[in-house]
C-alpha cells in the first residue's frame, strides 16, 4: 500500500515538472550530441549548437532567478510586482538571450585563460552542464510556488491541452517520460564512449640561445659549409592526447617572384622524432650543418603527425617555421 502511495506521489511530482524546463533538458541533450564526433563538423550540429548557446543557457538562468509569473496583461500594479522579482514574458526571453551571451563570453573566456584544447566544444559542453543545473535549480524553486505564482505550465497541463482524453493523456506522458528517459542514457552513453574530437593544436617554433637565454629574435644568419649550428626547436602539444610528432630539417633555395615564394630546390638536412603528452612542451637542442652555399638560403624545419609524405614540404606539413641565412665556403 505504501509502495502505491510513494508511485502515485512521485508519478504526481513528475507531472508537475514545469514544461518548458523538460524542454530545455531535451535542448541540452540535443547541444551535447551536436558536439559529437561525426556531427560536430557538420551543418546540423553548427545550427543546434548556434541555437543552443544563443538562447537556452541563459533562459535556464533567468528561470533559476525568476520563478514566479510574471504581472498580468490587466494588472494595474506592475511596479510593485517588479518589485517583487516578477518579470513579463518578453524581459525574460530578452534577458535569455543576453544573459546566454553573457555566459558564452565568460565560458570561452575562461578556457582560453586555462589554455584548455578544443575550446569551442568544450564551451558548448561546460554550458550543457550548467544549463542542466540551472533547469535544477529553476524547477525546485518554481514548485517551490503555489501553482497559482508559477510561471509556466507543468508538463501535464500541456498534455492536457493537446488530448482530451484522460487514458490517451496517462499514455502519451508516461510514452514521452520514457522516452527521454532513454534519450537521456542513450546519449550519455555514446557520449562517454565516443572518443572526442578536439579540434586541437600544435606549437612549433625555433630559438638560439643568446647570453645563456633562449630568445626568439637575431637568429644567426652567417652560416659556413660543414660547421655546427646549434638552434633550439620548440614543440608544443595541445592535441588532447599523446602525439609523436617527425620534424624534418632542409636548406631551401627560394625564388621570390610576383607570385610568392617557390621553392627552387631542397636539401634535406636530418629528420627526428619527438612524442609529447597532452600539455607538454620541449625545447630540445637541434644542431644543423650546412652541405651546401648559397646566399638568402631558407632553413626551414617541417613538422609533421603520421605518416611522412614521400615529398616532404611547406605545402603538406602539419606546421613550419624556418629563419633565413647565408652559407659560405668554410675554406674562404
């Protein structure tokens, strides 16, 4: 009898889940799987998550802080019910949009700050979570209300609008509660099993040590046929996993016409490979020797992830950076 009386009452509380906060749970489901593999890259999950972020984060704030109706259309006391922290229906979809824009601008903010990969993902999955607990927080407080103050309508009120029948309302409600049920743990799940795609990146820069520190700037430029030269490599790894990176080394002969730089010719001076974790730095030494002269010669290190082409060069490596020297005869 009990167990009966413990359905009924939680069967009648979640009737009474305000409609338009279910409706921003389904939104923020929908923004996750946007944010997928497979769909984050195309057109549908760049609308869902434009719309997402434009709008939904911050209508779950404002419900959070105004759960209660706003004045009516014929109340002739609207001061004192603003007063009283109601707001109308138009203030509260302007504030969701420039409250979400408020948000959006703090999220991305942040994980730049914090130099976290895939920033633009991320920001759409940090708002998610937030918006879930805003929707929390707004549906305690609003059945917190007597119904008469609450805005909005409770999800069952909107089924009873739309069907008439009572046995046709019990089971069209328990049909869509199941099935955000498992809408809510099917995506969750190909959530967390789903690798993540981040759309991450990869430093590369070279140095020389100058008055025992590493500068960026005054690069040796006068080289000799045969001699050392030692320049400092700078990899970077933001990627969001371990990467093993292969750098390769050429002296490059370059024509600067009208259309550009072309490479007339390269020599390949060495090859390496480094494997960094996600976040890790190195500047290791790196020592070059000149095999050839030449005059406004380009020394250019050619960063690459997988598999080397056959043809190594500017146009199909992952990063380059490279500093300009003259090459002379070592016996003059």
């Amino acid at each position: 009898m009990e167990d009966t009386v413990d359905e009924r009452s939680a069967l009648s509380s979640l009737r009474q889940v305000p409609a338009d906060l279910l409706v921003v749970g389904l939104a923020v489901a929908l923004g996750i799987f946007a944010t997928l593999p497979g769909v984050e890259g195309s057109p549908f999950g760049a609308v869902v998550r434009a719309a997402f972020v434009g709008f939904v984060p911050g209508y779950a704030l404002v419900a959070a802080l105004f759960p209660a109706r706003g004045p009516d259309r014929t109340s002739t006391d609207r001061t004192r019910s603003r007063h009283a922290g109601h707001i109308t229906r138009f203030e509260r979809a302007v504030l969701s949009v420039g409250v979400s824009g408020g948000l959006l601008a703090v999220v991305a903010g942040g994980l730049v700050v914090a130099s976290v990969a895939g920033t633009a993902v991320t920001a759409v999955r940090v708002l998610a979570v937030g918006t879930a607990a805003f929707a929390a927080v707004a549906a305690v407080r609003r059945l917190a209300l007597p119904p008469s103050n609450r805005f909005g309508r409770s999800t069952m009120a909107w089924v009873d609008a739309l069907t008439p029948l009572q046995s046709v309302r019990r089971d069209l409600f328990s049909t869509v509660a199941v099935g955000f049920v498992v809408l809510f743990v099917l995506s969750s799940a190909v959530y967390a099993m789903v690798p993540v795609q981040n759309d991450g990146y990869t430093e590369l820069y070279l140095l020389h040590e100058e008055n025992g520190e590493a500068v960026s700037e005054d690069y040796p430029s006068e080289l000799a046929v045969g001699q050392d030269q030692p320049l400092i490599v700078g990899i970077g790894n933001n990627e969001g996993t371990e990467t093993t990176y292969t750098v390769v080394v050429q002296l490059q002969e370059v024509d600067s016409g009208e259309s550009g730089a072309t490479v007339q010719s390269a020599t390949e001076l060495d090859r390496f490979e480094v494997t960094l974790d996600n976040g890790e730095t190195t500047e290791r030494e790196h020592v070059v020797t000149p095999d050839r002269t030449g005059e406004n010669l380009r020394l250019t290190y050619l960063l690459y992830v997988g598999a080397l082409p056959e043809s190594p060069s500017e146009e199909n490596a992952y990063r380059s950076a490279y500093v300009w020297v003259d090459v002379a005869d070592s016996s003059g």
